[in-house]
C-alpha cells in the first residue's frame, strides 16, 4: 500500500477533477512504483493516471527477469510512461526507446523524463506501421492522453468516437538505425487494436535478435465480431511463423503477477484481465517458465 501523504493526494486530485480544477494546475507530485519513488508532473490534468499506477503484475514481471545484457527495451504505445516508470522501478539502466504518436502523450512523457532525470531514453513521436503515412487516430474520450485511442477504423463499433487527431506513422526499419543500434532487447506493444500491423513491422527483428514480446490483446468478446477476430488469428499466425510460444499473464484478484499460462490459441472470450500475453522464442519457453512459473490451465467445463 502506497503511503498515507500519497494516498491523501490522490483522493484530493481526484475531488478537484470532478470540479475541473485539475485542467488549470500545474504541479510536480512524488509517487511510488515497486517501492521506488518517482517524480510525477500533473500539467492541465495530464499524468492524472501516474498518481496510482496499477499492473503491479509487470513489475513483478521485470523483477523475476535478468535485465538484458545488452539492448533496448522497445515501448511500442508508450502513452504517458506507465510502462516506464515500472521499467525503471527495476531495470534501471536498460536503454528505453518510446514509440508514440498522440503529441500530448509525447509532450507530457518529455517532462516525465526531465522530472526524473531518466538516463538512455529516446523518445520518437511516431506510430509503429507497416506504412509511412498519415494516418487517424480516433479517441474514445476527452482526455487529450487517451489509453483506448486507436488506429483501427471502428475498433470500438458500440462506443461512440469523441474526435480524432491526424498522426504519422513509420515502418520499423526507418526507426532502427537510429534508435536500435545496439538491437531489441526486449518489446511491449499496447496499441488498442494495431497489434497485428506493428507485428509485421517487426518481423525481420523477431526473426533475428529473438526477443521476448509483452504486449496486450484486447478481447474478440463474441464470433461476430469479425475484425478483431481475424486480427487475432493473423498475430497467432505470424508468432507460429516465426517460432514464438504464447503464454497469457495470470493475474491474483489484486493485480499481482501469478505465473504464465501456455496457450494454442487465445480464443474467444470477453475477460478484459486475460489482455495481457507474454510471448517468447519457442527455444527460450523453458527459460521464462523457470523464473516465473506456470500456471495450469483451468478444467474444462
């Protein structure tokens, strides 16, 4: 549990909010991720969401892992740094490179760096694609720094879209001469639906340098719903292509790490806490399952 004077801070940001205070403020604020802490800017209600950081899950996942030897951690979907402040929570000096084309998660992610005087990171202000082009990205709600934003064209068909911004997007192999010169160590992809695009981007470096990928896939929730049920098969298609195990993240009720569970195909199914997947080089499954465990898959019904 995170300390009183925290705690306290949350509540009170979260009284303010409902009054539209927190749209007129600017403040830096301390918080704690993985019992370290961290130097949060609160800027005309950005970083609202680095008060409380939750998916304690990948801390512990960072926490079971050796940091790399050598090479980037590649934050593809970077948004305003949750991912980052759990990487540097543990992997304190594994070179960071953050991908993410909404400008106000960009311009807000340059202060979180600053504030905290974060070493070996690099921010590119681009989404990761098979295409070098302009594209929509439509949001969700109001807020400027969307999570649920996406690139996919009615990704959400029952949820209304709020707006959308006009965005750039490069293939992988326009990046990595300049941020990847030592290769890819390590992947995370939470992009809201264009998984499957930046998969493909990546297939020359999954191929080569073989690393581990996390990254989340929201769920097909009903047969019917056709696009992101063949955007599914196709991303289980190209992992099986390049020799990659698929193991979905078990979660305790609190949002703690609880092993991998091995899968053959991730299904249908409508639990938004089965979203999160690790997804490791078939050569390599042995070595991921000793340092976090396995978790047996449940009876059948």
């Amino acid at each position: 549990m995170p300390p009183l004077r925290i705690r306290v801070v949350r509540r009170l940001l979260r009284d303010l909010s409902r009054f539209g205070i927190t749209q007129r403020i600017a403040m830096n604020l301390t918080t704690q991720v993985g019992g370290r802490s961290f130097r949060v800017p609160v800027v005309q209600g950005l970083g609202m969401g680095n008060i409380e950081i939750i998916e304690s899950w990948m801390v512990e996942i960072f926490d079971r892992l050796a940091p790399p030897r050598s090479g980037v951690f590649l934050d593809v979907g970077a948004n305003t740094g949750q991912t980052l402040l759990k990487l540097r929570s543990r992997w304190t000096d594994t070179p960071w490179v953050g991908l993410e084309p909404n400008p106000a998660c960009v311009q807000y992610l340059g202060q979180l760096i600053a504030a905290n005087g974060f070493r070996a990171c690099e921010l590119v202000p681009v989404g990761l694609h098979t295409e070098a082009a302009l594209m929509k990205l439509d949001f969700y709600t109001a807020d400027g720094t969307d999570s649920s934003a996406s690139l996919v064209a009615n990704f959400r068909p029952d949820e209304k879209v709020f707006g959308h911004r006009l965005i750039s997007t490069l293939p992988f192999a326009a990046i990595e001469p300049f941020v990847a010169r030592t290769g890819v160590a390590f992947v995370k992809i939470d992009v809201e639906g264009g998984e499957k695009e930046v998969i493909e981007t990546l297939r020359p470096v999954l191929q080569s340098a073989r690393p581990p990928v996390l990254m989340e896939i929201l769920p097909v929730y009903k047969p019917e719903n056709t696009q992101r049920l063949e955007r599914q098969t196709a991303i289980e298609r190209i992992f099986r292509e390049l020799g990659y195990q698929i193991f979905r993240v078990g979660k305790t009720p609190t949002e703690g790490f609880a092993g991998l569970r091995r899968l053959e195909e991730i299904g249908v199914h409508g639990e938004i806490a089965w979203s999160d997947y690790l997804v490791v080089p078939a050569e390599r499954a042995a070595e991921f399952l000793k340092s976090l465990g396995e978790v047996a898959a449940p009876p059948a019904a």
